[in-house]
C-alpha cells in the first residue's frame, strides 16, 4: 500500500528516532529513489544524491547515542497533489558525541516530500540548531 502523506511524516518521525540512536536505515528508506534529493543537516554542507546523503547521514547519526524523542512542534504543512513541504521543531535528549551526559536538542526542520508511484517520498530536508532570534552579526563568516 503507498505511503500516504501521514504516514511518511510519521515515519521520518519514527527514523530520527533511529537516528538520534545511531540508525540511519530508516531514514534511507523513507528516500525517494531518485538521484535529486537533498539534506542539509547540522553536521556540514547540503548533501546532494543518495550516496552523499547516505554519507552526510552517517556522520550525523554517529554523533547521536541513547536518544529519546521529547516531541514535535508542527508549525505548517502546505500540500497539493504532488508535493508537500512540512515545517516542525523536532525535540530530543541525545549524548552528543559520546558525552556522558545527555542533552536537549531542538531543530528547526523544513521537509518536503513529493508523491511518487510508491506513495510519499522525502526529497529534501534541512535542520538547524535555530530556534531563537539572533543578532545579524551571528549570519557572518568569521
């Protein structure tokens, strides 16, 4: 049966968790197959293609262990037929890089999917750290 549109939110919500634990399949396999996707994550540059998400990937879920999700903020989703793009802030507690303690963790993340033979697919997603409002020096490269 396709992926309707709940389910592949719900299931990217289901691979961070496997991520913030060091899993990336799931996320793969939420993937389209096609070679334009694209994610950007905390951890480096846009990745462009399943080969450099896979790697982008697995560097960010090397610096997850022993996560747990806190929660979702849903703050739009904006459909049609073909494409949807959905705007959340993911909540989680995660040792970071093999910290001995935990830490809580809250990414903006923007996500779009497109409708493909199979149902829905992601096709792009970008998260950061920013989640409160900052001066115009901390855009600067310095």
């Amino acid at each position: 049966m396709p992926l309707t549109l709940t389910d592949a939110i719900e299931a990217s919500h289901r691979a961070l968790a496997a991520i913030i634990r060091g899993d990336l399949e799931p996320f793969v396999a939420l993937c389209s197959d096609t070679d334009d996707i694209t994610v950007g994550n905390p951890f480096g540059p846009f990745a462009v293609g399943r080969d450099a998400i896979r790697a982008a990937g697995s560097r960010a879920a090397s610096n997850y262990s022993d996560g747990e999700i806190v929660g979702f903020d849903l703050i739009a989703t904006h459909a049609t037929e073909a494409l949807a793009c959905v705007v959340e802030v993911e909540r989680f507690s995660a040792r970071l890089a093999h910290a001995p303690e935990p830490a809580s963790v809250a990414l903006r993340v923007t996500s779009l999917y497109r409708h493909e033979a199979d149902g829905w697919r992601l096709v792009h997603r970008h998260a950061d750290p920013i989640n409160e409002i900052r001066p115009a020096e901390s855009v600067a490269n310095t």
